[in-house]
C-alpha cells in the first residue's frame, strides 16, 4: 500500500508560540564572536548627526529613535560598544508592522527593515506586558548587547546579553536569544494580520536569519523600546546619572 502524505493547509497552522530554549549543540562557529560590522574609535558617539525623524518615512518614530540615540550614545560613552552597527525594536507597534530598524550608526544608512517577534505572554498583536522574569515567556526592554552564536533548535542563534539592571539582565540566563521562525515571513503575517509568537526571543525572518545575525554579531548593541513607565524613568542609559 502506497503511503499517502496528507498537507494541512498552510491557513489552518496555529499561531504559533515556540520556546527559546537552550542549544542543543554548540558547533566552531560558537567560538566566532567577531561582527561584521564595522569598529570605530573615535572620541564623539556615532550618529550624533542624525535628526530624531531620520527614518520617519520607514516607520521609525522620531520620539523613539531620540531615546534609541540617548542609549546608544550613552552605552558608546560608557565604552559598552564599539560597533557602530544599531538595531531598534519598537514593541510599542503591532508585529503586523516592521518594527526593527538595523542602522549603521557612523554613516547613517539604513541596512535593514524587517519583521520581530515578541514573546506569547507580552501580547498578542500588542505588546501588553514586558519582563525580566525567568519563564515569564515575554520580551526584554531596553538596551541590549549581542554575543556569540550557537546552532539549535532554530538554527543558527544569536545570544543576547542585558546591559540594564532588572529590566533585561537576565536575558542570557532566559535564552533570550535572535533565530529565524517561519512564524515571522511576510507569508505568515498577511495571511494571519500578525506575526506568532515566541517565548521572548526577537525572532526573524529564517530568509535573513544568516546574513543579519553576522552582521549583529560579537557586540553590537539592540535597543528594545517600549513606553514603560519604570523603565522610562529609571534606565542609566536614557537618563543623566
């Protein structure tokens, strides 16, 4: 007897809501930590010349790119960075939208524009809810760094480390990491009106997984806003200490 195949259609798949889990294996490429971006030395902060609405056009509010270059020019002070590659989240949008912005800081070119994930219990189109909490299945805010990748469950990952202090701190013990989901294509989004959903990993489209993670790589910095209250009057890094 023949064996019959039988496909689910491609709108009946759920969404979908898949965890950040630790690797399965780790391979050479674990040990490559170095980025393809760009490492400048310089005295004045990368960026310093570009307008709050440079990016108005491509979605990224000039409010929020303002907080996002507060960040980055104080982490870049602080000598947390020298990498002048910059990705901004804005969860504040619903992952119908392309909410992250990957920029070159020095010459102001924007690289990428994409699609992200947030985690199952920020939110369903609509971020609700960010934390820093183990198991809580919800995305980090704040300003983050990224390490080394790894190959998993997802494939090839980039680990991600929290730079603010009970907002994201914890994002490495999390697994809080970047990877490709097929919950995140523009095929997926206009036939649902959303993304899926992970457990608080920023989650990518698996098309360009590859090519923006080794460019993300090895110490660049991912900023991920979101109009909180506490964080908005607490972070070091969007206000003078």
């Amino acid at each position: 007897m023949q064996n019959i195949l039988i496909l689910l259609p491609f709108f009946l798949t759920p969404l979908h809501a898949e965890d950040c889990t630790p690797p399965v294996h780790t391979t050479a490429d674990l040990r490559n930590a170095l980025s393809v971006s760009p490492v400048i030395h310089t005295e004045n902060a990368p960026g310093s010349e570009l307008a709050d609405d440079t990016f108005e056009e491509k979605g990224l509010r000039a409010e929020v790119f303002a907080k996002a270059k507060t960040a980055f020019h104080k982490a870049w002070e602080k000598g947390d960075t020298q990498k002048t590659i910059f990705t901004i989240i804005d969860y504040s949008l619903g992952s119908d939208k392309k909410r992250m912005w990957i920029i070159d800081m020095h010459t102001g070119e924007l690289l990428y524009h994409q699609h992200v994930t947030h985690g199952k219990n920020s939110g369903q189109k609509h971020v609700k809810a960010m934390s820093n909490v183990d198991n809580s299945k919800t995305s980090n805010i704040g300003l983050l760094k990224t390490g080394e990748t790894y190959y998993g469950k997802h494939g090839l990952s980039l680990k991600l480390d929290g730079l603010e202090q009970g907002f994201n701190d914890n994002a490495r013990s999390r697994y809080i990491v970047m990877h490709g989901a097929s919950y995140v294509t523009e095929a997926y989004i206009r036939a649902r009106g959303q993304a899926g959903r992970s457990w608080g990993c920023p989650a990518i489209d698996p098309a360009m997984t590859k090519e923006i993670i080794h460019k993300l790589k090895g110490g660049s910095l991912l900023f991920g806003y979101y109009p909180d209250t506490k964080w908005l009057g607490d972070s070091t890094y969007l206000n003078e200490q």
